[in-house]
C-alpha cells in the first residue's frame, strides 16, 4: 500500500498551503474551535475550512469519484455547519462529525448523479503528489487506476484508514456501520488489490 500514500493528498482548490501540513492531526483546539464557532464567532469559520477541507474533499473525491461533486459536497458541508451553528458545541469529536457529514452528503450526491456519468477516479491521478522519480510515478498511477476499480465503499475505508488514520471502530461510527462491518470491508479492499496488482504484474 505504500505506492498509495501520495494518491491521499487530494486538495480542494484554493485551499491555503499551511492546511496541506499537519492541521488535520493537531487534535489540540478542534472543539474550542467548535465552540467558539457555536458562540457566534464567524472569524473562526475560515480556520475552520483551511484545517478541514482537504480532508473532506479527498473524501468527497473518493467517494463520488468526481472532483465537481467533491467540491460541492465540501460547500454544502459548510453550509451545514452554518445552519447546526448553535449544536456545534456539543459535538465531541469535531473531526469525525465533518467526516460523517461528508460521508452521508457525497452518498446523497452520488445518488442525485446516477443518471450522469461520473469522472472516473482514475482520471484524477495529476492530483496525487509529485513523486520523487519516475518509478514512484508510474507505481502512483497504476495504484490510482487499481484503486479506482475498488467499490466506493471499498475506497471510502481505504481512504479513512490509511489517510484519516482512523480505527476500524472509528470509521464504523464515523460511516454508521458495526465495526466487524468496517473491519471486513477494509480486509476485502485489501485483498482485492492484491489481487488486482497480481493480475497486472
């Protein structure tokens, strides 16, 4: 899975360079923030966005598979956070509500599209990190187009376990599902990429 790590770099557009650092993982000041958003500060709305939008838009993407979906799902979640502005403080883990939100609107999203032609995900590989060589990048392209292949649902824990370092226990409340449910369906995800670099070596 290593070739896969720069495929989870994705950025929304316009995002700031200090929110492709380490402002996800900083766990200090996410529910002050919370709160001080609940209280009415809307000054605290755009350090909000520069800490969470890259992770939501890699989710978006990988979930819907289109970067124009993506992008709008990301809108609509801070749209959300506007309308349960007054709720905000009472949520406990800030990171995973945002996830969970994402998750359901890029569901809705992808079901509002099902009549459209989503972008391939495996079209998106210009978004991935620049690699240090030419093997890296090759390796990177052909882990994209393999992922790709994966069901959303497959990709969505992938990109859960590996990018948002989240616990299979975490995904399953994150995403609404038991743990054994999360669990499986990452083991599953695995082995079909085993299976597909297999049949492609």
């Amino acid at each position: 899975m290593e070739a896969v790590a720069p495929l989870m770099t994705e950025v929304l557009p316009g995002t700031p360079e200090e929110a492709r650092t380490g402002a996800w993982d900083d766990a200090s000041g996410w529910v002050d923030l919370f709160r001080d958003l609940a209280a009415g500060d809307p000054e605290r709305l755009g350090p909000l966005y520069d800490m969470a939008s890259r992770r939501l838009y890699g989710l978006a993407l990988w979930r819907t598979g289109s970067r124009e979906l993506a992008a709008d799902v990301v809108q609509e979640v801070f749209v959300r956070i506007a309308q349960c502005r007054d709720r905000l403080g009472e949520v406990r883990d800030p990171r995973w509500w945002l996830l969970s939100v994402t998750h359901r609107l890029a569901v809705d999203a992808v079901r509002r599209a099902a009549r459209r032609h989503a972008e391939p995900i495996e079209e998106h590989a210009d978004l991935a990190a620049e690699p240090v060589d030419n093997g890296r990048a090759v390796d990177a392209r052909r882990a994209w187009a393999l992922l790709g292949r994966l069901s959303a649902k497959q990709r969505e824990v992938v990109y859960l376990h590996d990018a948002a370092g989240m616990s299979h226990a975490e995904i399953g409340r994150c995403l609404g599902i038991p743990t054994f449910t999360a669990a499986s369906r990452y083991r599953l995800a695995l082995h079909a990429l085993r299976g597909l670099l297999g049949s492609t070596k």
